[in-house]
C-alpha cells in the first residue's frame, strides 16, 4: 500500500487570524477546527478499549544503531485505517497499517496521527509517527493563531546522504513562523545516529526534539549518552577491580621506548572500554611519566565528550537526572537517584531493577510529577 494513500489527512483550516487576544474568539477557532477534524473523521472506523503507547509503538536500537519500530497491535487495527483512544494522549487520533504479517512485530508502513486542540498557545497540534518500509519519521505540527510551528525528526534510508555525500542517518528541522510575535526560526542539524545527533547538538536537541517525543510519550529515547553521564557521576563510582587491576598492567608499557609496545597498550585499554575510563579518572596518576600520563589521556578521550558539557549544572538538572534512569548501568541509576532526590528535594521512589519498558513507565510519570509542580 502506498504511502501517501493511508497517511490520515492533517486537516489545517484557514481560519482567519486573531485581531486581538482575546481568548474566547481563539477558543472557539479551536472548536471549530475540532468539529471540522471529528467530522472528517466518522467515516474511520473506531475500535474500542484504551491502548497504551508503549505497546502500540516501541521504537528499538537494531545492530547499526537505527531505530526498529515495534508493536503489539490489537488485531482489529492490524490492517487499514482505524480511529482509537490511546492513555495519556488526548484529542483525536488514528492509526493506518499496512505489511503486517502474522508472527511479526514490524509492519511494512505504520501511520499514528493525534491532533488536538486543549494547547492553550496553538489553534491545533498534530504529532505523528511515521514508519515506512525502515524511514522512521516523528513530527509535531501546532497551528498557531498567526502561524505555525514545525519540529520534525527523520531517520532516512540507508541511501540518503547528507550535503557532504556521507551517510545522513537521522536529521532533525524545525521552522517555525509566528507573524503575532515576529518570530521566524529555521534549525537543522543531521548525524548518523541519534547518540551522535544529541552529542553535536545538546541545546537544539534538548529545546526542540524532547517536547516532540514527550509529546508522542517516546521521551525514553532522550536516555542519557552513557559517556556523558559517567563523567557527571564519577565520583560515585567505583571501578571494576579486574579492569583496574589490568590498567595498571598496561602502565609499564604505555612508558616503554618501543613505539610497538605504547601501540599495543593503547589498543588493549582501547579494548576495556567504559570501564577502563571510569578506572583511568579515579587513579591516583601523580607518580605516573609524562609520557604514561599523555597516552592515558589518550585512550580514554574517546569516552569524554564532556568538554562541551558543565558537568556540576548536569549534576542538578532533573531531566538529564531522569534520562540518566533509563540506562542499563545500574551503577549510574543508582547515583543519578540520588542526585535527583537531592536536587528536586524529594523522596522519590523508583525501583531501579525493574524492567527497562516498566522503569519507563514510571520514569515519565516522575517526569510530568515534577513538570507540574513547576
């Protein structure tokens, strides 16, 4: 089935602009637009029940580090185009499917819209997830009473390129035009994955991309960058015996005269990874030679991306503290914890062991908790 044919209609009336701000003339644009949306809408078929997000649509991480989008679809919506309520997300919503086979978990094109019209700024919001044949597509288009605003994020096919012919991965755009306030802004940004794509750019990422995939209950895929967040909990970790231990096995060689043997060192603390970094920050490296001391800083920069970060800021902000929850490190949910009870002032209670998709769960609800007390 093509694409464009089962993508629901984002119907966008043209509605004449505000003179003024008077909130009664801007809520009843938004009800007209509503009545407009319900009634193209009747002819879709509506199942019953509550769905739940999380089931619907599950966005996972494949070999290549490219999003795989999963779901548990009740049968009556397997295939075509059917309205459905969904927890958490009000307004009106429809799925299209088509390409899914029995047995099977990814369909060949999947199409979720919801639209509502309860934003106190915006005429309309209309978030999708888009799926189709391995592009993924998520967007929020809001309406607004002299304008619009438009944040979308796109991992493409494995043959687009960016500007520079490498393989693009993942872009993200925003334009927004707002004639009532005078405000006109364009971002993009590309990578090739998303860790990459938050790592190049933390603030548009942070402003732009999070309230999308708040918005489409997706936010577990800002988890913290792994690399990141051990730097801001260092001091609250202990390292791995076994890789200290053979760290410090490797010293004699990192001061040795042949080039051959710092080579293979510094390959070999390649090799141990993350923990060898977390080894390497908390050594006592003041007896070391200057040459131990500069191949050392050497093979752990590729696991401290933290020159662009304020560390002690991080260490205080709750959303980087609750993305810090989602990681498989248990190490690091458990300081992160501590430093969000610590800097929300809260005794907030979480079971860290439980499982990733129900730790979500309850990391969003902990997330609009502490949102609505601001």
């Amino acid at each position: 089935m093509n694409i464009s044919r089962i993508i629901p209609l984002i119907v966008l009336c043209v509605v004449p602009a505000l003179a003024s701000d008077d909130r009664t003339e801007f809520q009843d644009r938004q009800q007209q637009l509503r009545r407009v949306a319900e009634t193209s809408a009747r002819g879709t078929r509506k199942i019953a029940g509550t769905y739940q997000m999380s089931d619907l649509c599950h966005l996972r991480e494949d070999h290549k580090r490219r999003w795989v989008l999963e779901s548990k679809l009740p049968e009556e919506a397997r295939n075509g185009t059917v309205r459905m309520d969904i927890d958490g997300m009000d307004g009106l919503t429809t799925l299209a499917v088509s390409g899914m086979r029995e047995g099977e978990r990814t369909p060949d094109v999947f199409a979720l819209t919801c639209t509502r019209y309860t934003d106190p700024r915006c005429l309309q919001v209309t978030t999708q997830v888009v799926w189709n044949f391995g592009s993924l597509t998520l967007g929020r288009y809001a309406q607004l009473a002299d304008g619009y605003e438009n944040v979308t994020l796109r991992q493409s096919d494995s043959s687009d390129q960016d500007a520079q012919g490498e393989r693009a991965g993942i872009q993200f755009t925003v334009q927004t035009s707002d004639r009532h306030n005078g405000q006109n802004i364009s971002v993009r940004g590309s990578a090739a994955d998303f860790a990459t794509l938050r790592r190049d750019y933390p603030k548009e990422v942070d402003r732009y991309v999070r309230p999308l995939l708040r918005d489409l209950q997706l936010e577990s895929l800002m988890a913290a960058d792994p690399m990141i967040a051990w730097r801001v909990f260092v001091d609250d970790l202990r390292p791995d015996p076994t890789i200290e231990q053979r760290v410090r096995q490797l010293l004699p060689q990192l001061d040795s005269d042949s080039f051959k043997q710092q080579s293979d060192a510094l390959r070999d603390l390649g090799g141990l990874g993350l923990p060898m970094a977390i080894a390497v920050a908390r050594m006592d490296r003041t007896k070391l030679s200057v040459q131990q001391n500069v191949l050392l800083d050497a093979a752990t920069a590729p696991f401290d991306p933290s020159y662009r970060m304020n560390l002690a800021a991080l260490r205080k902000d709750p959303d980087f503290l609750l993305d810090c929850l989602y990681l498989d490190d248990e190490a690091v949910r458990s300081a992160a914890l501590a430093h969000l009870r610590a800097a929300t002032k809260k005794d907030i209670d979480i079971d860290l062991s439980a499982a990733p998709v129900d730790r979500a769960k309850r990391i969003d609800a902990l997330r609009r908790e502490l949102h609505s007390d601001n």
